[in-house]
C-alpha cells in the first residue's frame, strides 16, 4: 500500500464530520428542533457505529481465528441490540422526525460514494 492508501481511514474518519455537520447546518433550514436534532443523533450514531465496527474487525484480524470470530459474533449482536434500541428510543421517546434521523444515519454512505468518486478520478 503507498502513503495515499494508509490515509485513506483517517480521511474517511475526519469526513464523516465534515459530512454531519454539513448535514446538520442544511437541517437548519427547515427550523425545526426535532429535525435538526434527527440529523444529528442519526450522524452521531452512525459514527459510533462505524469506529465499534472497525475495531472489532482489528481485533478478529489480531487474535487466534476462534477465540476472535466468536468475540466478533457477540459483539456484532451487541451493536446490533445497541443501534436498534438507539433508534427505536429516538423515533418512539425522543419525539425524532424519521426522516432526519435517516438523513443522519446516511453520513457513511455519502462518505463513502464521495470517496470512491475521488479515488475514480
């Protein structure tokens, strides 16, 4: 792998910020608190999500191959249980639009289409 390839995750890391808080200041316009809010809590979920995920995967990738793919296992059902219940509180409790909320959730797919348009081009 070349420089360009070793920083591709931290790229990737610090854009999906980017992304979110762009999204979350294109939310503004709509002055809506639950709206805004949706967009946030969705971009933030989804970067927690996707940091556990990687070091899950660093952590199969570093141990003996049985012991890590069923500490994988486990944690993969943990972060499952643990987004599933986040959304289902900020949809059901938390009084968040549905469609800010998957706005936000959509932070590492934009991320990830912009990367690879880069990376085309």
């Amino acid at each position: 792998m070349n420089q360009k390839d070793d920083q591709l995750l931290v790229e990737l890391a610090f854009r999906n910020w980017i992304i979110l808080i762009v999204l979350v200041l294109l939310s503004l316009f709509w002055q809506s608190l639950s709206v805004t809010v949706g967009v946030l809590a969705g971009g933030v979920l989804v970067i927690i999500n996707y940091r556990w995920m990687g070091r899950s995967l660093l952590k199969v990738l570093n141990n003996p191959p049985h012991a890590a793919e069923k500490s994988y296992k486990l944690n993969y059902l943990f972060r499952l249980l643990f987004i599933s219940i986040s959304i289902y509180l900020l949809m059901v409790r938390g009084g968040i639009h549905p469609l800010a909320l998957s706005a936000g959730l959509s932070v590492i797919v934009i991320n990830l289409f912009i990367t690879t348009i880069k990376r085309l081009y």
